[in-house]
C-alpha cells in the first residue's frame, strides 16, 4: 500500500497534514527517512514510524494450507466444501481467496489470502513460479519420460508445455512416484502432461509454490499463517512494477 495512503488509513492526519508529515522527513520506514508519499510499504514486514508513533497496520492475512482431496478451491460452491470452509470463523476475512486452483483430488499447499496483489503476482505467467507436485503414476516411469518433460510436453490437441523437470523417486511396473516441477499453471496441467506420455496419475500433491514450502508438521486439512520468513520470501510479489496492470492494489 502507498505510504500515504496508509498513513491516511491509519488516521495519522488528513491528506494535507499526511503529505507535510513525509515532506518534513518526520516519517522512517525501517529506519529510513522517506520522501516519497507514494512509496510501496507494508506494516506487517516493515517497520514505521512517525515521529516515535509506530504505525500497526490492520494488515492482510496469509494462510498456508494442507488442502484435502474432496475440498474444492473456490470462495463458494453450492455443492462442496470449499477450502475457505476449512478456515476457521474467527480467522476469516472479507475477500479471502485461494491463489491459484488445486483439483477437488488433489492434497497440498495452498496459499489462501485476502490481498489480491499477491496472487495476481505469483500467478503472472512471466514470472515463471514453479510450483513442485509429488506425483504416483500407474505406470513404470522412465529416462524417456523426463526426457519429454525436459523438452516440453504437447497435450493431446497440439498446446504445448514450457520445459519441466521430472524426478524419478521409485519406478515399478504398475506404479511409480515422482517429483515435477513446472513453471506454469494451465487447467489440470499435472493429469495432462502425464497422459501425453501415457500414464495416469493416481495420487497428486502439491509441495511448494515459488519460495513457499508445504510445512511438512501441518497435517492435512489443516492450516497457519504465514511466519516472518515466508512472508519476506514473498516481499518480490507484493511488488507492481510499471507495465503489469494490477487486479487490486491493495497490499
Ligand atoms: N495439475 C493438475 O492436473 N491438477 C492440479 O490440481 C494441479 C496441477
């Protein structure tokens, strides 16, 4: 959020009072004079003050959660429950949203927020996210296979995948576990990249998203905020830069 209009939020002055404020350097972000009225700031990892009135911003809320198979990824559905029904009441927040879809049967991390900055960033295709899945196929998996997905996958109708890598963890005739991961987020990406060679996935989770990692301790169905670390591990995605048209900005 713009440092003035926070100020303005928190009730330090009117737009006047604010704009004099900044502009007679009474105003430290993380111990930094600032100048800027229209600088990107936020409360929750950084530290501001003004004159010595620390600024605690009614900041947005960030969950990671170990989704279930059965729970879909929506705000609302009329026939299931969905991963916001997973959120506890008291921690619920107007415009909380999952970023990104997960499959009704697929487990794993979920980020689920109510800053809309954030996901429109992690989701922005040129920023390349990948995103890591633990995948059981019902078929031997082999050298050819990563081979294709190093090459880039074509789905049945001709769309073509960017490069992905695909890690072997054990191949039997009748089942086989891997890692993969892929750079883009296209509609049952995972399913269909694995049927283009071939096989069916059996059993698909998500294990990481950009810098965040599944909290191996979080049972599934089960959800925290997230900590200080991983909210600083974000800090490139709460950022718009000129040519990226933002959904909210919000941050
Ligand atoms: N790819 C899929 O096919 N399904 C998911 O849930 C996620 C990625």
């Amino acid at each position: 959020m713009r440092l003035d209009k926070l100020l303005e939020q928190e009730k330090i002055g009117s737009k006047r009072k604010v704009k004099a404020l900044i502009r007679s350097k009474q105003v430290t972000v993380d111990g930094q004079v600032i100048i800027v009225e229209n600088q990107n700031v936020d409360a929750a990892l950084q530290e501001i003050f003004v004159g010595n009135q620390k600024i605690q911003q009614a900041t947005h809320v960030y969950y990671m959660l170990n989704k279930p198979a059965g729970v879909v990824s929506a705000v609302s559905d009329s026939e299931h429950q969905t991963v916001i029904d997973l959120i506890d009441k008291n921690h619920r927040r107007k415009g909380l949203y999952p970023i990104g879809r997960l499959d009704r049967d697929t487990e794993g991390l979920l980020l689920i927020t109510d800053n809309g900055q954030l996901g429109y960033q992690l989701l922005l295709p040129h920023k390349k996210v990948t995103k890591r899945y633990e995948v059981v196929v019902n078929e031997r998996l082999t050298e050819a296979d990563c081979e294709a997905f190093k090459k880039g996958i074509i789905f049945t109708g001709g769309k073509k995948c960017k490069p992905a890598e695909l890690t072997i963890i054990s191949a039997q005739e009748n089942q086989s576990r891997a890692y993969l991961d892929i750079t883009e987020g296209k509609f049952h990406q995972v399913k269909k990249m694995f049927l283009a060679v071939g096989k069916k996935v059996i059993y698909l989770k998500r294990l990481s998203m950009g810098p965040i990692s599944l909290d191996e301790t979080l049972a599934v169905g089960h959800y925290r905020s997230l900590n200080q670390d991983e909210l600083q591990a974000l800090l490139p995605y709460f950022t718009t830069h000129k040519k990226e048209k933002s959904v909210d900005h919000e941050i």
